[in-house]
C-alpha cells in the first residue's frame, strides 16, 4: 500500500472529498505544477504489460491559461510530457497527498471546452521501443535489464534476487519488452513501477499481512463473486527448458498441486497432463529451470483463481499486488490480493478485483 498517516487511512475508509493534482513535466523540467482536473480516473490492471491507464478531463480554458495542447511543448501535448499524479484528501483542515505515480501521455485532444488527455503506465516507453539493430545481451542478468531499460527508466534490484551471468551468443531482433520479459521469466522476478517512477524489479511474492479489512455492507461496501469459466488456455503443469554450458537440454517442471485449484494436476480437469510450455536459453541448469517453471505456474495460476468485484469508497492508497482481508460473499476474514483497480478522479465509487488466495 501507498504510504498515508494513520489520520488520512481513518479518513479514506468513510465519504471523502476528492482533490486531484497533476503536474507535467518534460525532459526533467517542469511544465505546469496545477493543471485543472475536472474529472477522469486510474485503471490499474497487473495482467498486462503496461498495468496503468489514465484518463484526465481538463477545461479548455482556465483561470487565464489555454490547455489546448497547440503546440510540442505543452504541458498536455504528447511529446515525451509525462504526468505526475497526486490524490488529496481533507485530513483535520489541511490536504494530505497521496503520490499516485507516473504516467506518460499518450493522447490529447480537444472535444469543445474540453481537453481529454489519455495516459499510460511508464513501462509504455519499453513496449514501444524497438531494437534497430540486433541486440547481443552481455554480462548479467541484471545488467541485461539496466541495458534493456535505462536510461527511460532507472531500475532498481530487490535483495532477494541473486544475480548470474548471461550465456554468450544470444540475441534479440527488434522486441525489447519481449526480451526484457523473457529475462525476468528466467530470473524469475517480476517489475512494478513504482510511485516515483522507478522500475523495481522482484521476485513474484503475494503473501503478507493484509493493508485494509473489507467488509461487504459496510460504508456501502458490495462483495460479489466474479463468474467466468473456459479451458481455453488452461494448463496443469509449467514446463521450462534452457540448455546447458554442454549443449545438452535441461528443463524443469511445476505441477499445479493446490489443493483448491481447479486447474490442479491430480484433480478432475484431466487425467492427463496439461502442460504449459516456454524455453530460453538464459536458463542452463535444471535448478534454474525449476524456479521459472514455479514462478510462471504462479503468475498464470492468477486467471484461473477465484475472483470477487469489490465496490467501494475510493482508497488512493491501494495497488494491485496488496493483501486485503474480505468478508462477505460467503467468505469470513479471506486473505485476497488486488489484481484489477478502477480509482476516480472525481466523487464516485471505486472497484477491485481481488483473487482469493487459498491455502
């Protein structure tokens, strides 16, 4: 969760008023430091790629200034402009801020009185990004991913995860969020931009303590299960294969073994295996191997989990990934973890999807 003082947290858990500022700023200056948010909102959604979209309402003109982006160096123009976000909330008579992150825009346009600005998540700038030449990674894994991102990004390392050397003789042709991807799979770690705007890159981790208990009924809080169903895509077992210093094939396998998961390996689904695949050569020993196939088991074992809509009074300080304890919908106390985010940016109501993590 976002860091708040105890006074706001009491505060966002009943009706608040809602105060959004956003600044532009472009190549490290500062474009504008008030811009006036009429509405809009923040969709957050960890499945994708680039998790974070946000869409922005601005009057055309206000208190004297034209917010029509015209021209490459305003403030809402598309041009390399990115918006730093904030959420204020009335805490005793003064305005605590909450820093909602980073985010790159993506369009601008003008609609009558109206500006509509769209943007995205920092990671934008890497799945736009192509190689114009092969690109031949060397050295570490870490400093693969320093090379595949900086300097649009300033990467940050999680302790826990232990750094090796990169094979000689690989490469990638043009796609550098598909390479960047295919490093942290065989790490295994995942990467979240943070708040500051920093790529933090650590391993898949959704244990913890739960950040908020949420109640259904409460401060017209609505639980509700979320119903979908398809073996399209569905898998029983995770199968990563790398190659040795040798030349000899190696792999490693994760089987679906959660005692709830109806995708589980000795469960109903199939009698037979169900395997899903995937291969890189940054990975050359079967214990590597194995702790991909783990990590990829868990991060698609997401889709196929149990899943709630949570509706709600707006919490700024909630992401996907946090811990949360829900009762409601037949649940008592259930440890969930956000997977989906909508967050107004004007007085409305927010929703969650949550994943039930069951032991």
């Amino acid at each position: 969760m976002l860091e708040m003082s105890d006074a706001a947290l009491a505060v966002v858990q009943r009706s608040h008023t809602v105060v959004v500022r956003a600044e532009s700023w472009r190549a490290g200056e500062l474009l504008a430091d008030d811009i006036p948010v009429a509405g809009g909102g923040e969709d957050r959604d960890r499945s994708l790629t680039v998790p974070e979209r946000v869409t922005l309402t601005v009057p055309r003109r206000d208190r004297g200034v034209d917010w029509d982006p015209i021209s490459p160096d305003h403030a809402l123009a598309a041009y390399g402009q990115q918006l730093r976000v904030s959420y204020g909330i009335d805490v005793g008579g003064s305005t605590e801020w909450i820093d909602r992150g980073w985010f790159l825009i993506t369009t601008a346009e003008t609609d009558g009185d109206t500006v509509n600005v769209q943007a995205e998540g920092l990671l934008s700038l890497i799945e736009e990004a192509k190689f114009v030449a092969p690109f031949q990674p060397s050295g570490t894994l870490a400093s693969t991913v320093r090379s595949l991102v900086e300097p649009a990004l300033t990467v940050e390392f999680d302790g826990a995860l232990v750094d090796r050397s990169v094979p000689v003789g690989m490469q990638w042709d043009e796609d550098r969020m598909g390479a960047l991807s295919e490093v942290l799979d065989a790490w295994p770690a995942v990467p979240r931009v943070t708040e500051d705007g920093f790529l933090r890159v650590e391993p898949l981790d959704d244990s913890g303590d739960p950040v908020l208990a949420i109640t259904d009924g409460t401060g017209g809080t609505v639980v509700r299960w979320q119903s979908a169903s398809s073996r399209d895509g569905a898998f029983t077992v995770v199968v990563a294969r790398g190659e040795s210093s040798t030349g000899d094939q190696v792999q490693g396998v994760a089987y679906d073994r959660s005692g709830t998961s109806p995708l589980r390996a000795d469960g109903p689904f199939s009698p037979l295996a169900v395997p899903y695949f995937f291969s890189s050569p940054l990975l050359t020993s079967v214990t590597q191997c194995r702790a991909a196939a783990l990590t990829t088991l868990a991060r698609l074992r997401r889709t196929a989990s149990r899943m709630l809509t949570v509706t709600m009074v707006p919490h700024p300080g909630l992401v996907p990934g946090d811990i949360v304890s829900v009762t409601g919908a037949g649940l008592i106390s259930q440890p969930c973890v956000i997977e989906k985010q909508g967050l107004p940016y004007s007085p409305g109501e927010m929703t969650l999807t949550v994943r039930t993590i069951d032991a």
